[in-house]
C-alpha cells in the first residue's frame, strides 16, 4: 500500500476525473491497474504513474504533431520581433529533449560573435556560418535532429529547397526570418518557405512611434540595397500607419497626426 501523492494526481489528471480518487488515499502497489481514463489503465510505478500502451484504435490515427517525420517551422517578422530569442528558445527546449540540434547562419551576418546565434536581449546559441544554404546538409551530422536556421532571409538561393530536403530525410527545421524587407516587400525566399512550412509564427515587435503591434522594418539610415546588414540602430520596428519605406536617413520625421 502506498499514499496518492498530489503529483500522481497532477500526472494523470488530464486523462480523467479524479472524484474517486482523493490525496492520501491508499491503493494497493500491486494487483489490478486501480486508475482507468478513457482510453485505457493508470499503473502505478517506481516513477510515479506510467501511462500504458493505447488500445487498439480502429480507422485512422490523426497526430496533432508530426510523428516520424521532418517538417519546417518558419519564424518571422519584423526587426526586434523576438525571433531569434524564439529560435535560440526552441532549439534549448530540444536539447533539453536530448535530441541532436545543430545552428547555422549567413555568413553575411556578422553582427554579432561569428560563431553564435545572437538575439537583440544578449542570448546566444552556437551555431555554424555558410557562405550558402546548400552547405548545410553536408554539414550535417548523422544523428542530428533538429536545424536552427537563423536570419534565413539572406540565403538568396535554395533556401527552400534546402529545407525541404532536409525535413524530407526527417529533420525538424526550425528557420527565423524576416518577412518583409524595409520596404515593406517579401523578403526574398521567404514567403515561399513559409507556403510549404508546416509551422508558421508571426511575431510582431511594438512601434516606437506610437506603441501599436509593429510588423515593418524602418530603415533610419544607409543605402537603398535590400540587403544591408546593420546593428540595431540602423533600424527601428514601425507599425503600418508609421512606416515611410520611401524615407531613409531622416531619424526625426513627422507623423501627421500624433
Ligand atoms: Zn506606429
């Protein structure tokens, strides 16, 4: 005989109503499973409560997660939207799952540590800098898991491609991006990896001007190339009413009405 613990409750709490079953109460260690949910028995364990194989399902199995297979997640938005503290978090969560992780960046993007993932709030992660996007699946080891693809929309060519090749051998692709450019355009690639991507998050940073959910990207200064990888002071997150994709180098500009 031993005591329910509160933990016990709490591990199997979602699977069943638990009226019959108070903290404290005793239930015999062995002998017959004493729990039951919809779906089967709750046998008690040296670890708590271990929940047993399913039954038999009868017609199809729907997964709300894929099971088995690769599959892409596109992270995107704005600049200072939190995507690559997003990414950094994601690819944590999978190396506290033990599973294989590996990073890779452009090695256009040098901002920050050139062997490191870096977000704007000073977390970093390691990673590899490519010339190209094709490279990374040479790259690859044999048991990773999990690819983090960081500012993924300065690979010009076979971004795409690339991730779905590596989701096809059963690789979970996790690619943060911006989806505009600063003028307010899709951002190369992007928008066609995010069509086949499974997984798509849109993150919004906040307008300086005015405080509303901001999705753009203000260029303050520099040239008119799409690609100019600056620090954060080149930049500032706008909302729709605030930005002026038509204007680059006035830090200072008048917003009609605020
Ligand atoms: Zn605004």
């Amino acid at each position: 005989m031993f005591k329910v613990r509160t933990e016990h409750i709490r591990k199997i709490s979602g699977w069943t109503s638990f009226s019959t079953v108070a903290p404290g109460a005793s239930i015999a260690r062995s002998g017959p499973s004493v729990f039951s949910w919809p779906g089967g028995t709750v046998v008690p364990s040296s670890r708590g409560f271990r929940r047993p194989a399913a039954p038999a399902q009868r017609g199809k199995l729907v997964h709300h997660v894929p099971r088995d297979v690769g599959w892409i997640e596109v992270i995107c938005g704005s600049m200072f939207s939190g995507k690559t503290e997003e990414l950094i978090r994601r690819l944590r969560r999978a190396q506290y799952a033990r599973q294989r992780i590996q990073s890779f960046k452009p090695a256009i993007d040098d901002r920050y540590t050139a062997d490191r993932i870096a977000s704007h709030d000073d977390r970093t992660l390691e990673c590899v800098p490519v010339a190209a996007v094709r490279e990374i699946p040479r790259l690859l080891h044999t048991d990773t898991e999990v690819v983090g693809i960081d500012e993924a929309q300065f690979f010009t060519e076979g971004l795409v491609e690339t991730c779905e090749g590596l989701a096809g051998r059963g690789i979970r692709v996790i690619a943060a991006a911006l989806d505009q450019d600063f003028r307010g355009e899709p951002f190369g690639e992007i928008p066609r990896l995010m069509a086949v991507a499974e997984f798509v998050t849109k993150n919004l940073a906040i307008c300086v001007r005015c405080g509303n959910p901001a999705n753009r990207s203000q260029r303050l200064r520099g040239t008119g190339d799409t690609i100019q990888v600056g620090a954060g002071d080149a930049y500032e997150p706008r909302c729709r009413a605030c930005f002026r994709p038509e204007v680059i180098g006035q830090e200072q500009i008048e917003i009609p009405g605020r």
